[in-house]
C-alpha cells in the first residue's frame, strides 16, 4: 500500500511538472520556479528535496524579484492540493521563506493561500483529522505571523518617515502591545503539535516539529529581552497606566511559562531533536508579581534598584522611596540573546532546521 502511494505522488508531482512547462508565462509564471517548488514540495512524506529547497532561498538572496514568481507557484501549489504531506512541505518552505528576513517577504502580509479549512482528501476521516489539525495550527500561526511582521514594518516605516528618516523610540504603550502580540504568537505556536500517536513517529511531523521549537525559542527569546527593556523603562518613567498593562503581560508570562515547559516535555518524549536542547524556562514568582502590584497601587514616587548584597549571586528585586545612584551593570539581556537558525548566515536555509545555541537559563524577568 505504502509503494502504492509513493509511485502515485511521483506520478502526480511529474505530471504537474509537465504542466508548469506546457503553461503560457505570465506577469509572474515561470516554468523553472514552478517545477523547483513542485520538487521541494513533493507527496513523498519519507524525504524532503533539500537541493530544491535551497534553490528558493538562494533566488531570494539573489533577487528580492524572484518573490512574487515564487509565491505565485507556492500558492497555485498549495490551492490545488489536498495531500497533507504537500501542505506540511508547503508551509515549511514558506517559514523558511519569512526567516530570510528580506524586505520584500516583511511587507508580503497575510499568506497567499488559505488553509485554515484544510481536510485532507486522501486519508480515512479517523486518521486525517490529526493531520488536518496541525496544517491548519501551522498555517494559522505563520498567517498571523506574517500580517503582525508587516503591519510592524509598515508603522516604523511611516513613524519614521515622518521624522525625516530618524529612528523613533516606540512609545511604552507601543511596546506593550508589541509584547501582547508576542504573546499570541507563543500561544498560536503551542498550538502546533501531533494529535494521534501515528503521527508522533511520522519523520515529516517531526521534522516540522523542530522548525516550531526553533520558532519557539526565536520569539520567547525575543519577548524576554523586549520585557525587561519595558520594565526598566516602567520604573524610570512609566505611569500607572502602563504598569497596570505591564502587571496584565506579565501574569500572562508567568502562566505561558509553564504551558512552554509542558510543551517542550511532551516534544522530548515523542523525540523532537530541537527540544532536547531547549533552554529553561524559568518561573516569576509570586514575590515579583507582588512587587509590581504594591508600585502600581502606591502613590508615592516609588524606585526599583538592584541590591549590591545579591549580584554575585542573582539580582533581586528592591523597593524603596529614596533613588541610589550605582555603577552601570553589564547588559544582562546578550547573554540570552538567540538566533533563529534560519537567520544565521552560518546555517543554510533548508527544512531541516539546525540546532539551537547551547542551552540557557532565560533570567527572572522583574530581577533583570
């Protein structure tokens, strides 16, 4: 049965390519783009075409042109298709494809092609739906992902055109609600994850699947370092109002934190390679969340420092009325500062996503 099926995605994905070549070119048809795309999208579940896949990101570092032909054959690709082993392909290459980090893909916006309806056409209903639930968790957070990348680049963009090209500092409410959609993406990627104990042994799942820790890790890396720049700020000229906004992300952090330890336990067990080597999450506790809470409601000017007595072992909060003048502290934040494989120059951009830096202890928000 299983040769059956992998002699018909062959036969299926030679015939598309044949069309591609017989199609009239377009504005944005390219036969050569299209037959790369149909290979490293191809109905073999048990190998991806890496030579191929490499072949797209290597046209979008040569030419931000290339993207629209590109996204064209993707999207007529991924319409037409009913086979969730092309989907999870499709959707691979297109993350690929947003962590180039090129211009171009930032001001794309939402995907151009919808899944969040997919039902596989070929398996029985008791053994699709699994299957059909992560293409649409999948689909669903790289959507979301491109729209909040967009609308971001398309605000600093216009923030700064306005102040003749000069970088602007983002107002703290700005930043807030830059954590807030942080947050979401975190609990869109939770999302994503096997259903059914056949797909937790199924090699494309699981090659999926460490291409969302690294996602995972890139954004949670990413919103620690934006925290503690906020809170900083919170305590040097923020308001109440800010810091009531800050208490809400904050609770949200401490609650998140744990649902991504449970994640990255159950990615271990079913034998994800990326989250064996996953940082720590470490917990805020309850003493922190007080802290906040007795400076939002206090109406005295009131400062945070950090205790001297305590920095050769970890930083510590410390509320009092008086301001203390120290000496300034290393930045903290670089040591936790991670990379996205697909960012790195040293990676290649391939499915296949690299490990992650060695593991870390991502540092106690408020004590930052």
């Amino acid at each position: 049965m299983r040769l059956w099926q992998k002699a018909t995605g062959a036969i299926k994905d030679r015939k598309s390519i044949w069309t591609a070549k017989l199609m009239h070119n377009g504005p944005y048809q390219n036969p050569i783009f299209e037959a790369v795309v149909i290979k490293a999208t191809s109905h073999d579940e048990h190998c991806i075409d890496c030579k191929n896949v490499q072949r797209v990101f290597q046209w979008l570092r040569t030419s931000p042109l290339h993207l629209k032909p590109l996204l064209f054959a993707l999207s007529f690709r991924m319409e037409k298709t009913k086979n969730w082993v092309v989907a999870i392909k499709g959707l691979m290459l297109m993350h690929g494809v947003f962590c180039t980090n090129i211009a171009a893909v930032q001001k794309m916006g939402r995907l151009p092609f919808d899944f969040s309806n997919f039902s596989d056409g070929y398996l029985h209903p008791s053994k699709a739906w699994g299957f059909n639930s992560f293409v649409r968790a999948y689909f669903n957070y790289l959507d979301q992902r491109s729209a909040f990348v967009s609308s971001e680049f398309k605000r600093v963009s216009m923030k700064n055109n306005k102040k003749d090209g000069l970088e602007v500092e983002e107002t703290l409410m700005e930043e807030l609600k830059m954590l807030q959609n942080f947050q979401a993406l975190i609990d869109s990627l939770l999302h994503i994850k096997p259903r059914n104990e056949s797909m937790k042994q199924n090699a494309l799942i699981l090659e999926a699947m460490d291409c969302v820790i690294v996602e995972i890790f890139d954004v949670y890396s990413k919103f620690c370092k934006r925290m503690a720049n906020v809170l900083m700020r919170i305590y040097d000229v923020g308001g109440r109002e800010e810091a009531a906004v800050a208490l809400k992300v904050l609770q949200k952090a401490s609650s998140q934190g744990e649902d991504l330890s449970c994640y990255f336990k159950f990615c271990k067990v079913i034998g994800v390679l990326n989250a064996s080597q996953c940082p720590k999450i470490e917990r805020i506790s309850d003493e922190d969340i007080e802290d906040l809470e007795r400076i939002i409601s206090s109406g005295d000017n009131m400062a945070i420092v950090l205790s001297d007595s305590c920095m050769e072992k970890e930083l510590k909060t410390v509320i009092t009325e008086q301001w203390e003048v120290f000496d300034d502290v290393d930045d903290y934040s670089s040591s936790w500062q991670n990379k996205n494989p697909f960012l790195d120059s040293s990676y290649d951009y391939s499915l296949v996503c690299q490990p992650p830096p060695p593991p870390q202890v991502l540092p106690d928000l408020i004590s930052f």
